[in-house]
C-alpha cells in the first residue's frame, strides 16, 4: 500500500497531521539533518510511503534506478547473488538509513538487490527530485557522501578480512559487522537480535557453515558471545572488537 504525498509543481495545501508527522520522522533522519523547515516540508510533499511485507523483494540488482529510499521502520537486507542464486549479505540496514543512492548518483543500474527481512515501511523519494534536493541544499550532499564513505570504509573492512583473516577472524568480523549495522549496545554489551541463518554468515564470512557453527561454539566456550535463541550478545564490545579488529 501507499499514500501518495504530492505532485511536484502542484500547489501545495498547508501540513496535514500526517504530513506532520512524517515531517518528524524526516527531521530525525541523519541525511536530511540541518535542512530548514520549509526545505523538509518539500521533501515530505514529494515523498511516497510504502510497505512491505517481510521477504518482499524491494529493489532488483540490474533494474534502472528511479528511487531513493529512506526506511521509516523495520529492516531491510542489501545482497549480491550469482547465476546459480546464491546470495550474499553485503549489509543490513535499519531505521532512518537510506539506500538506493548509487544508480541515482552514476544513472548506471541497481548494484545490488535489497530485500526485507522484516516487516518494513518505507518513504520513497523519486531521483529527479532527490537530485533537485541535494542541488537546493548542500547540506544533504555532505551527508550523503559522510554515510557514502562510512560504507566504502566498511567495504574496506570486509575486503581485509575476506583476504587477510584466518576463519576465526572472518567471523569475528561478520559479527562486529553485524553489531554495528543491526546490533543494540547498552552498558558497553551488544545484543544482535535475530542473527542471520547459518548460511547467510557462512556467505558473508566466505566459510562453511559448519565452520561458522565452530567458531561461533569457541567464542561461546572462551565466554566472548553468548547465544539466547536467535540472538546473538556480545558481553563485552569493546574486549571483542580489541581482539579482532
Ligand atoms: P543502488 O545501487 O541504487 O541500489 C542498491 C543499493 O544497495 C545501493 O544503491 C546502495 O544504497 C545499497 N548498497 C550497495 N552496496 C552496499 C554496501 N556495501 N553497503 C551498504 N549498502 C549498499
């Protein structure tokens, strides 16, 4: 389902209460921080918020690129797969991250495909009028590439640890990397809620799956992580990241 917001050049009436809202979450997206009032009320009127059920499939890897995309809430994950439709987990993002900026930025198509893990809305903002944005107000270019290079820099990280890490370090490295994209720290410990399957870390950390089972049982055994269902804590953050970082 979505609610349409506005056309672009069409008289604009005053805020709604939705729109109101929607300007609230807006405000608090890192993106869009420091734009004046009037600047973020555009932004909403141009904006289409959709949902998505859990396993939908959003973007497609080779499409043409129309969109950005902001996720209003829920978590969505960006994956590459090859011809015999194996996947990987390049990263999962989550409330007020954005995705779908790179084929709008080069005009080539989508790097990757991205695809819901939960229950998921979004708040669609079409390219012309995202490039018209970041023309008007600077602000949102600088935070666009911040968050552009925060990426490259974890890509970076991913690609040291895929060529230079033994085992244990790769999967050490899937889950920092998991900690920081979908992990909640409180009092210097991290929780990752619903961990990925299996086969997902395996791909991630480019091992087997019964080497992701290995590893993850020593850390348990060393009492670095602890395992509560499907979730994953690690007790003590700042320890980990010093041994495997
Ligand atoms: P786009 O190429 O338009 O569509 C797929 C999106 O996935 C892409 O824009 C980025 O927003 C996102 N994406 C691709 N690679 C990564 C990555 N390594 N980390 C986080 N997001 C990514």
């Amino acid at each position: 389902m979505e609610t349409h917001i506005s056309m672009p050049g069409v008289p604009q009436p005053p805020l709604s209460s939705e729109l109101g809202e929607a300007m609230e979450f807006i405000r608090n997206v890192p993106v869009f921080a420091d734009i004046e009032a009037a600047e973020l009320a555009k932004i909403v009127r141009v904006g289409v918020r959709k949902k998505y059920k859990k396993g939908s499939i959003i973007l497609l890897e080779e499409e043409t690129g129309a969109a950005l995309f902001v996720i209003v809430s829920g978590k969505v994950k960006i994956v590459r797969t090859d011809d015999e439709g194996r996947e990987v987990i390049l990263s999962i993002l989550g409330e007020n991250d954005f995705f779908g900026e790179m084929s709008i930025l080069d005009g080539l198509s989508r790097s990757a495909s991205v695809v819901a893990i939960t229950k998921t809305e979004l708040f669609m903002i079409h390219r012309r009028d995202f490039l018209k944005l970041m023309q008007d107000v600077p602000s949102v270019a600088i935070s666009l590439l911040k968050e552009m290079t925060l990426r490259l820099r974890k890509a970076d990280s991913q690609i040291k640890s895929l060529s230079l890490k033994d085992a244990t370090g790769r999967v050490a490295n899937v889950i920092l990397q998991l900690a920081d994209d979908i992990g909640t720290i409180r009092k210097g410990r991290v929780e990752i809620d619903e961990l990925p399957l299996q086969q997902d870390l395996a791909n991630m950390a480019g091992t087997s799956r019964e080497t992701i089972s290995r590893v993850v049982h020593s850390f348990i055994k060393k009492g670095l992580v602890e395992m509560r269902g499907n979730k994953l804590i690690i007790g003590d953050y700042e320890k980990f990241k010093s041994l495997f970082m």
